[in-house]
C-alpha cells in the first residue's frame, strides 16, 4: 500500500538518480533510470536505476 509520501520521493529520485546514489553512499559515475512496467501490481513507489561503472541495478522501494 503506497503511503503519501511515496509519490513525491519518486520524484524527487527520477529528477537526480546520481544524487540518491551518493547520499546513500554507492558507487556509480553514471545512472539511468529504468522503465519498470510493473501493470499488474502498483508501481507507484518503485524506481529502479541501472548503475555504470561499476555496473549494477539499485532498486528503491518507498
């Protein structure tokens, strides 16, 4: 069940993905964000970020 602040933090995620990842101390040089069409649940909270160098994926439940 999403909560209210959970549209807002994907927001704020999906404007600087590179910050999020720095305030949360991971590596990454540069990030992208992935479309997660997730129809049959509600993805609303969810962002996940496809990480380069080193390469990983960084999934952000709210």
């Amino acid at each position: 069940m999403s909560k209210p602040f959970d549209a807002a933090t994907k927001q704020l995620v999906q404007k600087d993905p590179l910050a999020w990842l720095r305030f949360l101390g991971l590596p990454g040089e540069t990030v992208e964000l992935v479309d997660t069409d997730l129809t049959s649940v509600v993805a609303e909270a969810d962002r996940i970020l496809r990480v380069h160098n080193p390469d990983y994926l960084a999934h952000f439940e709210m």
